[in-house]
C-alpha cells in the first residue's frame, strides 16, 4: 500500500455560529463538543499509518495551529479563495510521489464514531483511492447517509447495480455529484434509494488530483510559478486572480460524470456543526438557534436564551425580552432546559482563550 499524508483545510470562517466563532478565532480553533478543539479531534481520529500532515489556512491562524496542533505543517493562503484553490496550493507545494494518497479533511467537523472514522480512511486509501471499478486513478468521496431533504449539503448518487463490499467498506461508482440543490430537487434525491450527502472528505492519488485539476480548472497553471518560485508576493498576487469557487463544482462534478469519481459509504455519526442548531444537538442540548446581525432584532421568549457579546466576552440572556444587537448575537429558541450546557459551553470556549491568550 502506497503511503498515506493528510491535508486538512481550515480556511471556514464559521459565521453561522456568531458570536461564538469569530474573524479572529473561527470555528475550527474551538472547542464546541468537549474540551478538545475542533481541529484537535480532525488530528485525533487520524489512522496511525498517516505518515504527514498539513493544515491549510489564512497565515493569521498560525498562532493557533502551533498552539494547538504542534506538529502539523501549516501552508498559508494569501486569502480565501475557497477549496479548489486550498487543494490546488497543496498538491504543488506538498512534494510527495504521484502515488502517495492524499486524504482532505475538513478541519470543522464533529464524529462520534472516531475510531469507525479511522477504519474508513485507512480502507479507504487501500482499497479505493489505489484503484477500483476499473477506474486506475479515481477520486474517492465519503458519503454520509441522507435524513431529510437538506439543500446545505452535496448529493451524491451511486450506480447501485455496481456496489460491492471492499475490505469492509460499502463501496461504488458514481452516477452524479450534485452540489447543493433547490429545495424541490433535494426532495428528489432524498426519495432516491442510496443516495448519500457529501461529507467533504477526499482521498486521491498527488497524481490523479494534478491530472483532474488540469483537466477542468486553471488552477495548477496560475498558482504553479508562484509555489515553485517559494515568493509569498507573487503566490498573492496569483491568488487574485482565482475565482472564488470549491472543489465540488471544479472538480467533483465533472469527474463524476466522467466516471472518475468512487463513493465509500460512511456512518459514524458525522456533524459539519454548521449553525447552532447542530451545536446544540452535538452538545446534547435541546432547541433551535439561529444568529441575529447586527441589522436585524429578535424577540427572546420564556423559554428562549441568547448569546451576546459583554465586556469582551459571551454572556447569556433569557426572555422574555428583545434583542436589539450592536454585534452578532445568537438566539437559541427553546434552549432554558438545557442552559446548564450552554453555560458550559461558553465556560469550555472562555477557558481556551484565556489559555492561549
């Protein structure tokens, strides 16, 4: 089996969960389900073969990383431009042999399952990303299993007919990759037998991503002189010039239907965490939440609390009352049952900062 390195991307902003995560200290770079980090726990559930790994992120971040996963390698963006072009800088400056598998992660995401996690990825790299379904080089994606009609998340459809059960995986080809669909086409899917949401998760070959990255975007030639060059000004410049786009519309859509593209069903109790509504149902937490701008108001009933910004910290308040916020507030609607968690979560996030700080 061919060696195994890690890139993780942490370039997500985490607005969806304001005033908790902010600019300066976003989402991944905090410690929402326990006292780990959520970038911490990307680390833990890594499989021990992973023979390196590299943290993607805006060069503003690097005191957190260090602090927080020392023994990664950090590869800084002059700015955000979104995953296509988080993984093209990777696969140039990251200098491995074509046939090492390259395994993306999001550095946000929550698994219950960790050790699940862990047989997924190491089957993953050897039975699927080497070679599978006669496809030499294929791109594999994890799929998480659909609940309901989400339009925040991928589609991915397997060719069923075609599935098989490889070193423990549920595998397939994929029919189609479809990011993000109106709510009528998600309903759709949703009724579709096999369908899967993408979970952001990759594993390839160096060579097979260099080859689709060629194939449907500009992206290996317009940052490539900059990361050969080693110049921070010119990669700048470079990145300029990119537009803003992810990977799963540069690459995942049409490699998928192109036939190039592989899908290992995963279920190991997988969150993106990406509002508050799913933090409060990670933290166990019962309720709805949503964030309130500093243009909009909101009304706190009895059985509702809200997370507002207070002397330089986070502090709760409950209803009923209105909200009227000079920064991003939170409001969680049926959340005072579970106040005690939610105490307990912001006592986990003021902690870190104290820490660190």
């Amino acid at each position: 089996m061919p060696g195994m390195y890690v890139v993780i991307l942490a370039g997500g902003g985490g607005t969806r969960l304001r005033p908790l995560s902010r600019d300066d200290r976003p989402k991944p770079f905090l410690p929402l389900v326990d006292g780990r980090t959520l970038i911490q726990h990307t680390v833990d559930r890594l499989p021990s073969s992973v023979s390196g790994v590299w943290v993607v992120a805006d060069g503003r971040y690097r005191a957190l990383i260090h602090a927080q996963v020392p023994g990664a390698t950090i590869l800084e963006e002059p700015q955000g431009r979104n995953t296509a072009a988080a993984i093209a800088l990777a696969t140039l400056a990251i200098d491995r042999p074509g046939d090492e598998v390259m395994v993306v992660l999001p550095a946000d995401h929550a698994i219950a399952d960790e050790e699940g996690f862990r047989r997924v990825v190491a089957a993953a790299a050897g039975s699927l990303a080497t070679g599978a379904f006669g496809v030499g080089d294929p791109l594999v994606t994890l799929g998480i299993q659909v609940d309901r009609p989400a339009t925040e998340y991928g589609y991915l459809q397997p060719v069923l007919h075609r599935g098989a059960n490889l070193d423990g995986l549920q595998a397939y080809p994929l029919l189609a990759f479809e990011e993000k669909p109106t709510p009528e086409r998600a309903v759709a899917l949703w009724a579709e037998s096999g369908v899967a949401w993408n979970a952001g998760m990759f594993l390839w070959r160096r060579r097979a991503i260099r080859q689709v990255l060629n194939r449907y975007t500009n992206l290996i030639g317009a940052l490539g002189p900059a990361v050969e060059s080693g110049d921070a000004q010119e990669l700048a410049l470079a990145y300029a010039t990119l537009r803003t786009r992810s990977i799963d519309y540069e690459v995942m859509e049409p490699a998928a239907a192109d036939g190039c593209v592989l899908m290992a069903a995963m279920d190991v109790g997988w969150s993106d965490i990406g509002g508050w509504t799913a933090l409060l149902g990670a933290i166990g937490a019962r309720g709805t939440g949503r964030v309130v701008m500093p243009d909009d108001h909101a009304v706190i009933g009895a059985q509702d609390l809200a997370i507002v910004p207070l002397a330089g910290g986070l502090a709760i308040a409950s209803g009923p009352s209105t909200i009227h916020a000079d920064s991003p507030a939170a409001l969680l609607v049926g959340a005072a049952p579970d106040r005690d968690k939610v105490e307990q979560l912001l006592a986990r996030v003021a902690a870190l900062e104290a820490h660190e700080s």
